[in-house]
C-alpha cells in the first residue's frame, strides 16, 4: 500500500533521515519505535507531504507521490495526526470534526462517520459544543483522530498519542486504534511508548538517529534482546 525507498531528509545541511525503506502493506498496522530525535516525525511529515525529502521516493497503491502538495496526498487517503494534536483550539468539537470532513461532499457519509466516531470515543458526543481549547488532553488526542477519521482515510499517520496521557487513557486510545484497524484502515503508527507500540503493531521498525536498525513482526521484536532492554526496560 504505502512503499518508502531509500528515504533521506535534511534540515540544513543536517541529515536527520539517512535513507530509510518502509512498507505498510493494506489493512497493516505498523508502528515505528525510536527515542527523541530520531526522525520519526520528519519520516511521517514526508508521507503526509509536509516536507520534501532531499532524495528518496514515496509510493501509494502503486502511484509516486512524493511531489504532490498536502491536499492531494489526503484526498488519496493519507491521513495524518500530528504530534501534539493540533486541533483548533477556539473551535468547537463538532467544528474541528466538521474541518476533518473538508474534502467528503456526501453529507450521509459524514453523518455516518460522526457516528462511528462517537461510538468509538462517547466523550466527544457530550463535548460537542465545548472549545477544542477547553478539553482534557486524552480528549484532544481522541478528537485528533476523530478528525483524521472524518477524512475517511485508507491509510493514518498517528504521530505520538500518548504523549503526556494517562496509562489508562493511554489505554483507552490503544483499544480505540485496534478497532479503527480492524475496521480496515490501516495504521502507520510512531511511539516512543514501545511497550505500547508493540502490542498494538503487526510489524515494526526501529529508529534510532535517522536510521533504520532493526524491523519485523511485533512478535520478533519483543523478544529481541537489545530491544527488551532499550525500550521495554526488561
Ligand atoms: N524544521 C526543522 N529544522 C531543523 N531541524 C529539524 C527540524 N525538524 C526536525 N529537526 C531535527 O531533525 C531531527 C529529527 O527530528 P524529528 O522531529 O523527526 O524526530 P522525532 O523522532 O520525531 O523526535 P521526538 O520523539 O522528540 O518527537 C532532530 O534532530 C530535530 O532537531
Ligand atoms: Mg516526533
């Protein structure tokens, strides 16, 4: 579904990603571990078009798109949540909803979309009138992907959504992404909770200063040695 070849980024001249291949492939759920710094998010600012990579090509469903402006990548169905949310603060929840649905004109398909997303997160259905501003910050993570679900994506980027959250609100979101998952979007997920990640995740790759150094199934990865002991603390 998703193919990046030979990945590089520079900030400068600083090289921050050193010429990384990953593949999410249809219905994946793919979570990519690395600590500060590491490039994660410059990797997941290069799908979503954010920024372009100084060399490398970008492929989805078999068409380059590496190129293409912001928009067009997510009207193809790449959905990116960013780190830290950035939801609109003055704006109300049905509001910032309403601005993840910019591109869908069939009004049937958001309203059933709304549904969904407040099956998925109740607390958002009591929360609709509420500014984005005033909302905790597991439900500004909730609204977050809500908003990327009301794009009706193929494919999402989810970029740290634990950050700063409750183990059990942390929980909570990671229940919600298994779901979202099964319903047949796949998921290219960025965490430094790798304990987390690597539950969630069929495969993973880890990161580590712009490279990729280790990657496979979840199930390999958690028993690997050098990552027990860097990132799951056993
Ligand atoms: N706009 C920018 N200008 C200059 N350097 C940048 C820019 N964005 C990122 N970098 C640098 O590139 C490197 C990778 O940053 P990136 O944000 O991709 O890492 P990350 O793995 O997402 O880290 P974190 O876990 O802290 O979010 C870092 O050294 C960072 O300082
Ligand atoms: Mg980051």
């Amino acid at each position: 579904m998703l193919l990046l070849k030979s990945i590089r980024v520079h900030y400068n001249k600083r090289e921050a990603v050193k010429g990384i291949s990953l593949e999410v492939g249809e219905g994946d759920f793919v979570v990519v571990i690395g600590p500060n710094g590491a490039g994660k998010t410059s990797v997941l600012n290069v799908i979503s078009g954010v920024i372009n990579p100084s060399e490398g090509e970008v492929w989805f469903r078999s068409e380059r798109i590496d190129r293409l402006a912001p928009e067009k990548i997510a009207a193809r169905g790449i959905i990116h949540v960013p780190e830290g949310r950035r939801i609109f603060p003055k704006l109300t929840v049905m509001e910032n909803l309403q601005m993840g649905a910019y591109l869908q004109k069939d009004k049937t398909k958001v309203e059933r979309e709304l549904e969904r997303i407040f099956h998925l997160f109740p607390i958002l259905k009591e929360r609709t009138r509420q500014r984005g501003e005033s909302l905790s910050g597991g439900e500004q993570q909730m609204l977050a992907i809500g908003r990327g679900l009301m794009a009706g994506p193929a494919l999402l980027l989810i970029d740290e959504p634990s950050l700063g959250l409750s183990p059990l609100v942390t929980q909570h979101v990671a229940e919600q992404m298994t779901v979202i998952n099964r319903e047949g979007i796949a998921i290219l997920l960025v965490e430094q909770n790798a304990r987390m990640g690597l539950k969630l995740a069929n495969r993973g790759y880890v990161l580590t200063n712009g490279d990729l150094v280790l990657e496979g199934t979840t199930a390999e990865l958690v028993k690997n040695e050098e990552i027990r002991k860097a990132y799951l603390g056993l």
